[in-house]
C-alpha cells in the first residue's frame, strides 16, 4: 500500500472524517505533521494517515479509514505503511495517542507506556500536550 502526501482537497476530506470520528483537527492547518491519503487500485479513497516528524521519533497521526473500506484489513496496512516511512525516514520510534484503538494497534506491535515515560518531543506537540485528553492511552512502536 502506497502512501500519497495530500493536497488541500484532501485535507478537507481529512478533516471531515476525523471529525466524523470524533478525532482531533484543530491542528491540521498549523502542525508539522504530514499527511497522506491511502487509495485502492480504483483510485477510491480507503484512508489517511499523518506522521509528525521529531527526530529519531515520530506521533502516528489520525489513521482513519473511509467507511465503506473497513472490515477489510486496510487499516493495518496503512499503519504498516506509515511504520515504513517513519523507518525510511529514520525514525527509530513510533508513537501514538488513542482513547479507542488500543487492541487494534496492539496487534500491530504498539505498547502502552505512561504518560511520563513519553520522550519530551512528543510530550510537546500540541496533540499530545492538549488536543488529546489525558485519559487518552500512549502507546509506543520501534520502527525496525
């Protein structure tokens, strides 16, 4: 599965279905996250997913899959997808905030940590320090 960074159309779609899925977006606009857009061999959307980049570490961003493309395997293929790219991009640690995906991403070999045990680049970003609440479950990845 082939990422594709997204253009300000697909930014919109973005912020809809994370909206539609009661996930933050108060940041799309001013974050250093990138962002990218996952199709079928159609050309019919079946996610997104964003990595912000903070060195050696990385927060894995609002992974939502369309709809009419989950049940299907997709959502870990992306995530294997953006584990990919985090390690091309030399990223020894993925990282990640959920209140309601932590057995989904167990199984893709994410571990929760303590909030305090999160590297200070992570702590910091806007996600983590105030758009996700506190009782949202950090989990942690190595890339390799």
């Amino acid at each position: 599965m082939t990422p594709h960074p997204i253009d300000a159309r697909q930014k919109r779609d973005l912020s809809d279905r994370l909206a539609a899925e009661h996930l933050p977006t108060d940041d799309l606009a001013d974050t250093a996250a990138e962002f990218f857009a996952f199709h079928d061999p159609q050309g019919a959307p079946i996610g997104f997913a964003g990595l912000e980049m903070l060195g050696e570490v990385a927060l894995l961003r609002s992974v939502v899959i369309v709809p009419g493309a989950r049940g299907r395997g997709l959502g870990a293929a992306i995530v294997r997808a953006m584990i990919a790219v985090a390690a091309k991009r030399g990223v020894k640690e993925l990282f990640l905030l959920t209140t309601a995906a932590a057995p989904f991403f167990a199984k893709l070999g994410f571990r929760p940590i303590e909030r305090p045990e999160a590297p200070a680049p992570i702590a910091s970003t806007r996600e983590f320090a105030a758009l996700c609440p506190a009782s949202a479950i950090v989990m942690r990845r190595r890339t390799a």
